[in-house]
C-alpha cells in the first residue's frame, strides 16, 4: 500500500521519537495502552473513508479498489481502530486502522528480495483465510492520538493461530517510519531464508502455547494433553472412562452415571500420549459453572493427568467468561480440590449419593483478558467450542462472494 508500512501518524503528525524500544511489540497490555478503544475488521463500505483519513499522512497509497480487492481475499487484512466512547457496535464507524498482508513463503521471498508490490500486491503471494502465513507484512498503519493503542490490540489478534508466532515485516524508508519501528522493538536487517534483507525491519515472535483445553495434538505431543469432546468418538472415550473408573471400580448404577446430563455439557479428555486416560464435565449455569465427572484411569493415577484436567476445566470457565466455580466433591477429596482455589461453600449442605458422602465447594476465579464476549470478534463465537484461539471454518467461507439469501444462524 505504501513505502511507509509502519508509520503511526500522531495527531500533530509526529511519530514516535525515540530510537530505543519503548514499548516492545511483545509486551504490550491492551489492558493497559486500549482499555478506551475497539478493534474490528473492516468491511469493504468503510475503505473510501479511512483511507481519506490516511492518505495526507500517508503517500504513496493503494487505491482504494486494490484494498477491497485484498480485503476480499482476507478479511483480516485490514484492522480498524476506534474510540469506546460512542461507538455503536450495529453502525461502527473507523477512526482508524492497521493493515497487514499474511505472506505465503513465496510472498515473503518476493517482499526480502525487493520485487513484492505493496501497491497492487498480486493475492497469489497473500495466505488466504485460516492459512498458516511465513511472514505478516505490516502494509499500513494510520492511528493518530489515543488510536495508537490499537497496535497492542491487533498484537492479541495475531496471539492466535495461525498466526501465533509468525514474525512481523516491515520496510519503512523515513527517518520517522525507522524511529517508529526500533521503538516498537523491530531489528533491522533480518536474513529471511537465506536471503539478507537490509531494507527491511523484523519482529521476532515465539510461538504461543496452545490453551490446557486445546493442546492434545496426537502424535506432535506426547505426554499429558487435554483436548475438548467434539465427536461421537470422543464421547466413546468419555463413556469408556467413565464406565471403567466409576461402574467398574465403584459399582455405581448405570443410571447413576450417565444422568441425562451429558447432552448439554462440555466434556474434556485427558490423554498420555495418544492414549484417552481421563476425562472431567462442565456444565453452565446464569452465573457459575459447575466442574464435575472427573476420572482417571486406574494405570494412569501415578501421573499429574487429574491436576490437568481439572486445570483445563478452570481455563474454559475463565475464557467464557465466569468468575465462580462450583462442584460436589468427596469429602475424602476437599484437600484435592482446595489445590485449584475451592473452599467449602459457607452454609452449604453435606450431600450423600452413589454411596459416598460430598460437600459442596465453591471457587471465585477472573475471566481471561480475552474471554469470549459480545462486543468482540463475532466469528470467534461461532468457531468450535474450545477452539476460540484458531479460525474456524466459517471464517474460510468468508472469501466467498455472497451470491444467494442466506438463512440466520
């Protein structure tokens, strides 16, 4: 878009002064530098208006059919910036925006050898949506005065697969573009490949480690990993644990067991290796979540499998967004659960069924700082449950042309 990709125009048109990172890219708090602002992606109707923003400050900029054509091949090109204040969610107007192109390895090539067009860049060398990128190209940024916190928001958006720990690029040729991006923490002159790219500036990016709920990988992760139920398969995991620790050892009804409960829950499979070993249920209430059904297998209890699943459970809860847990745990267990920040619910009653004695237990814990809510990325609610972190399918089918009615979800 521009030979200025990263330069952040201040209200007095003054960009960023110092040559040391102030505020490294890394660790930037959107708790902290965007508590007042929102980020969304843009849809197509808002282009002619940014850019009218961006371009006095800006020259050099793609014309504004050249964007809707990348923003139609990734809608995550472009990322728009505003104030909380009087934003209205249902007609949300851009004060601002960060755009960045996902570049294919082949893109990135073009982009460290000098022959990638930021003007008109051709959507071969651009990942398309849900596509693991080599690189994100920071094409332009235009966030004057309080919008400049913006960056630490897009910084949590690309946390996610699949973009968790891809670098970021950037080529700037003013002395305030140079400024800006050793302030934000980029180095200069980065080898990509094999190739020495003196024009360009890099931010180096660990990968990010997958949620407890989502970090069963197969084969790619041995030892102890968590994974969410999705399938009939997976329930036939749950179902054969579950019969094996609490029909088998404890001689629990069938009926008992299975309690008409499990339809409208969320079960989560603990696994060694490749290996279902365990499993816990959560089921949701108005203003808590009950976390219950945990069970190891016999040949399994020597390992740390329990404290993980019920990790894994306390990691969901707080990424939808409760702040208190509940649970009926065997008496014999309170010191088990006082481990996770349970303590006996004042006031509360000793229980007794299946022929073992409970009480009630209660934990108060904080939402994530990126729970799922209303307000934020809307596609993130309709990805797969425990699966808010990576894309999801009907975010693929979002590059299609929209060429029929479509019915409401």
């Amino acid at each position: 878009m521009t030979e200025h990709p990263l330069r952040l125009v201040r209200e007095n048109d003054q960009t960023v002064k110092s040559e040391k990172a102030k505020h490294d890219l890394g660790g930037l708090e959107s708790a902290k530098f965007a508590k007042r602002l929102v980020l969304f992606r843009a849809d197509p109707s808002m282009l002619d208006h940014l850019l009218d923003l961006a371009r006095p400050h800006i020259p050099g900029m793609a014309d504004v059919d050249v964007v809707r054509k990348v923003l139609r091949h990734n809608p995550d090109c472009v990322w728009v910036v505003s104030r909380k204040h009087g934003f209205d969610p249902s007609a949300p107007v851009g004060e601002g925006f960060i755009a960045m192109l996902p570049l294919t390895a082949k893109g990135l090539h073009r982009l460290a050898i000098k022959s990638f067009n930021g003007a008109d860049p051709d959507l071969t060398l651009i990942a398309k949506p849900g596509e693991r990128p080599a690189g994100l190209y920071m094409w332009a940024t235009y966030a004057p005065g309080i919008l400049a916190g913006g960056i630490s928001l897009f910084m949590d958006e690309v946390a996610s697969a699949p973009y968790d720990g891809v670098n970021l690029y950037s080529r700037p040729n003013t002395p305030e573009g140079v400024r800006y991006n050793e302030a934000l923490g980029l180095r200069k002159g980065p080898t990509v490949g094999a190739i020495a790219a003196p024009h360009l500036y890099e931010f180096v990016r660990a990968p990010k480690r997958p949620p407890l709920y989502d970090s069963y990988r197969g084969d790619a992760n041995p030892g102890l990993t968590v994974s969410v139920a999705r399938s009939f398969d997976d329930l036939m995991k749950i179902v054969s644990i579950r019969s094996a620790v609490y029909i088998g050892e404890q001689e629990c009804p069938y009926d008992e067991e299975f309690d008409g409960n499990d339809a409208s829950s969320t079960h989560l499979i603990g696994y060694n290796g490749r290996e279902p070993a365990g499993c816990i249920r959560v089921r949701y209430f108005a203003d808590f979540a009950k976390i219950e059904r945990l069970a190891v297998r016999k040949e399994f209890r020597t390992t740390r499998l329990s404290f993980q699943l019920v990790r894994a459970a306390i990691e969901l809860c707080q990424m939808k967004g409760y702040r208190r847990l509940y649970g009926h745990a065997q008496r014999r267990l309170v010191n088990f659960w006082s481990r996770f920040g349970f303590h006996e619910f004042e006031g509360g009653r000793a229980l007794v069924f299946s022929d073992f004695d409970y009480v009630e237990m209660v934990a108060d814990i904080q939402p994530h700082p990126d729970a799922v809510r209303i307000g934020g990325d809307p596609y993130r609610v309709i990805r797969p449950e425990g699966r808010w972190h990576r894309p999801g399918i009907l975010e693929e089918s979002a590059s299609r042309d929209v060429t029929r009615p479509s019915i409401e979800r």
